[in-house]
C-alpha cells in the first residue's frame, strides 16, 4: 500500500509521535509512506525514520486558498493507496483533499472533542481513536456513527526507546511536563505542584517542554511563584528520546481525557510518570505498580507524589522498569501497526461511510 499521512504543524503532541511510529512499523512492513505536514520541530524525526516529508507552510492557515489544489498535486505525482490525516486539526483539510483526489480516508483522533469533525462522508472510511472514551465522545458530540468508530491504542517504538533509569545518580531530581501549552494540557498546576516540591526540594528542576498560545501566562506566572530559577521552558525538541533519556519523572496533570503518546514513550523508555487519572491514561497506568495516577488540578497530591518518589529512588526505578515492561506487552508500536493495517485493508473493500 502507499499511504499518505496529513497533518499540521509537528510539534510535540501525541498526534505526531504516533504519526511517526506508525510510519516506522509501515515501511518496515514494506509499505510506502509519505506525509504531507505544515512544518514543525520534529520533522528530523520523520527524516531519521526515512518517511518522505513534504512541507505546506499554508496547512492550518485558511487565507490558503488554493492549499487543496497544492496538496492535490503533490500526491497525483505517485499514485496513493490511502489518505490518513493524523489529527482532528487537519480533518477539513483531509476532506477537501480527499474530494480532490478520490481517495478514501481515515481520520485519527487522540483526545476527546467537543465540537464537529468535519468529514466527507462519501470518502471517509472510519475514524481511528485512542481510547474508548474518545470514542464515546466523537459518538456524543459528532454525527459519527459507532460502528465507524474503531479504537486503536497507541504503541511505542521499544526498539528506538532504549531503557533510561531515572535518578542514575545522586543529581538533582529533573520533572518535566511534555506537550503543547494549550488549555486543558494541565501546565497550571504541574507549574503549582513544582511551587510545592521546591519548597521541600530546592534542588529539584522542572522542564517544561513544547510551545503553544500559552507560553507567555506560563511563563508570567512562574515568575509570579517565584520559582523560575528551577523552571526551564524548552521549544519542542527535534529529538523527543533525548529529552525523556534525561529526565527522572514525566508529570502529566491532564485536565481531559485522552491518552498522550508522551505517557507511552516514557513508560518505554522507563520512567515513572505520574498523570491525572482520566480516560484512556487510567487504564494504561496500574496505580503504584507501573506508574502513579492523581485527581486532576490537585497540584499538593501531584507535588506528594513526586516528592514520594525522589525520596524512595528505588521504588521509581522499580516503577519505571514494570512500565517499560507494560508497554512491551502490551501498548508496542508492532501492535498498534497491525490493527492499523486492518484497518486500511478494510477501508479499501468498505463502501462509503454515512455519517
């Protein structure tokens, strides 16, 4: 098959590395892929990988307005089996060119939405979800029928995410947050949960990872919390492994449901992630075992959590290491690539959806 993947700007989201770890497991199937993005950071990603990028700054911008007949062009110049747009972000985009093309399609989405997926219906073949929540919430808030709806869980490479023990030495301990500074993402209270910890652990350092509409209030208030000589803001990286290699804990205080493939990645490369107990990250984290789970917006039961771990180092390697051993099982990127490709096949044979 050669499939065509679509998306944004890719940057530091679970839409992105899931595109580029499926791309991985396609081309190693034998499969050709090429994605069609609006630029972004971890484009030396897909490059390292060998997955063909071919940049439209115009995607995401509407004033574009003959982006459809750009990106129309540019896949007519090899003959496409498959379009998959990798993000609810470029839905629009994918409907309009999958109309131009004639090609049927699917679409990806990571987390809950609260609004209209734009489709085609004539060309659209299913929508692909990471977890089961998200799967009732396309049903709740779109026109999507639940039978169109099939829920994939996310993989991780092992093979590229080597095992990385948190805390190797006797250093300070380093928690970061990944992801894009955007509403619900949970930056106000890993931001507030550092405020804690620092006051028992001066020593500790917060990296907070990836850029978005709200870096400048983040940034306000880690002044106005007095904390930002412990707090570093760090532009989305074009190595996302170099940056989890370097940490002790992922601190993912998520404000809504979905399942970030950040959480993956770092069970993978075996540290312990501390997150909100919500959606799709509540059944991928066995509380106290591989990973910890706390209420949303509690920054002190957060900033507990971190402290418990730094003090007891041994526990976070322990946890780390049965995470690392979860995501083997049972959230690998093999996995995820199979039931993908199911999933193509049967949208070649499937007749056009209703939606």
């Amino acid at each position: 098959m050669d499939i065509v993947l679509l998306g944004r700007k890719l940057d530091v989201r679970g839409s992105t590395l899931y595109a580029v770890n499926l791309g991985i497991q396609l081309l190693a199937r034998g499969h050709s892929v090429r994605m069609l993005c609006g630029g972004g950071q971890l484009l030396p990603e897909f490059e390292r990988a060998g997955i063909p990028v071919v940049v439209f700054p115009g995607l995401g911008d509407s004033s574009d307005l003959f982006l459809t007949r750009k990106l129309a062009r540019k896949v007519r110049e090899k003959p496409a089996s498959l379009l998959h747009v990798i993000a609810p972000s470029a839905a629009a985009n994918g409907a309009s060119l999958a109309r131009a093309v004639g090609l049927p399609y699917l679409v990806s989405v990571q987390a809950p939405v609260d609004g209209a997926l734009p489709t085609n219906a004539r060309y659209l073949r299913g929508v692909i979800v990471s977890s089961e929540t998200v799967r009732e919430s396309l049903v709740n808030h779109t026109r999507l029928k639940k039978d169109l709806i099939r829920v994939i869980l996310p993989g991780a490479d092992v093979k590229r995410l080597k095992e990385s023990p948190p805390f190797p030495g006797e250093g300070a301990p380093v928690i970061a947050i990944l992801g894009p500074m955007e509403p619900g993402r949970g930056h106000d209270t890993f931001l507030d949960a550092a405020k804690l910890v620092l006051a028992q652990r001066a020593d500790a350092q917060f990296l907070v990872v990836g850029e978005g509409p709200e870096e400048d209030a983040l940034r306000k208030k880690t002044k106005d919390l007095g904390i930002q000589k412990n707090v570093i803001f760090s532009p989305d990286p074009e190595n996302t492994y170099g940056v989890l290699a370097g940490i002790d804990i992922l601190l993912m205080p998520f404000q809504q449901d979905g399942l970030g493939n950040a959480v993956i990645e770092a069970m993978a490369c075996g540290k312990p992630v501390i997150a909100s107990g919500l959606g799709g990250v509540y059944y991928v984290i066995r509380e106290e075992e591989t990973g910890l789970l706390r209420p949303k917006n509690d920054a002190a039961a957060f900033a507990d959590a971190v402290l418990a771990l730094i003090r007891d180092r041994e526990k976070a390697r322990r946890i780390g290491h049965a995470a690392r051993l979860h995501v083997e099982q049972n959230f690998n990127a093999e996995r995820m690539a199979a039931e993908t490709l199911d999933a193509y096949r049967e949208a070649l044979e499937a007749p056009a959806a209703n939606a």
